[in-house]
C-alpha cells in the first residue's frame, strides 16, 4: 500500500497523537548488541545459571498450598488419576508441555480455595486445560 492510499483510521490518528504526546516519534533506533547471535543457541550458556535462579524463586510465588485437607471427598490418589488422564488428553491433543504445567497448577490453586465433589473433578480438570 502506497503512502497516498494507505487508510486512516481514528484509531490511527489516536495513536499517533499519543505517540507525538509521549515523546515516542522519531526516536532513533536501538542498536541490538545480540542481533549476531540470535541464531546461536550456545551464546546464553553463561546466563543459565542466573535464568535457573530467578526462575526457583518466581516458582515459590506460585506455588500450590496444600490442599488435601480441605478437600473432603477427594485424595492424593483421585488426584493422581486425574492428572493421568490430563496428561493422556494432552498427549492426544498434541499440546505444548507448558499448557500441560498450567493446567495442573490450576487444578491445584482452585482446589487449595474451593472443595469439589468427586463427581466433578474431571470437570475442574478439563475446565483448566481451557483456560
């Protein structure tokens, strides 16, 4: 598209006056110092020690609480079959890992505040894989 046909929109105008209001227009370049290496995998060898770090300590923040005590119809074992079919339902699906951690992490927060029936924990499960 052109400069003379490009289309503008009040949203665009919006943006550029508040772009123009908070000094943001014609701002020169950032240089990217790691531009060489963004295809190297090996260059952030001397940070995992530091990632690993900072990484264990944002782990605790979200961290479940134990929650095996509030919940009155349900145990470890119940819990464990749940996961196990999260775990096939994942599989299945072909999801990514991350989604698979999330999920059970959820499962386990929303257990710490709220006690299930038995009946509905596969529907907790299923309901966190959509979150």
């Amino acid at each position: 598209m052109s400069p003379k046909n490009k289309k503008v929109t009040y949203s665009y105008v919006l943006s550029a006056q508040s772009k123009a209001a908070c000094g943001i227009v014609n701002k020169p370049k950032i240089l990217d110092i790691d531009e060489s290496d963004k295809d190297n995998h090996v260059a952030a060898v001397e940070y995992f020690d530091d990632m690993y770090s900072f990484y264990k300590e944002v782990e605790k923040e979200s961290q479940p609480k134990m929650y095996m005590h509030i919940q009155t119809e349900m145990n470890e074992k119940m819990r464990a079959i749940l996961i196990d079919w999260l775990l096939e339902v994942h599989i299945k699906f072909e999801l990514n890992l991350e989604t698979l951690y999330l999920t059970v992490n959820i499962i386990d927060r929303f257990l710490y505040v709220k006690a299930v029936p038995k009946r509905e924990l596969q529907v907790v499960g299923i309901s966190a894989f959509q979150i």
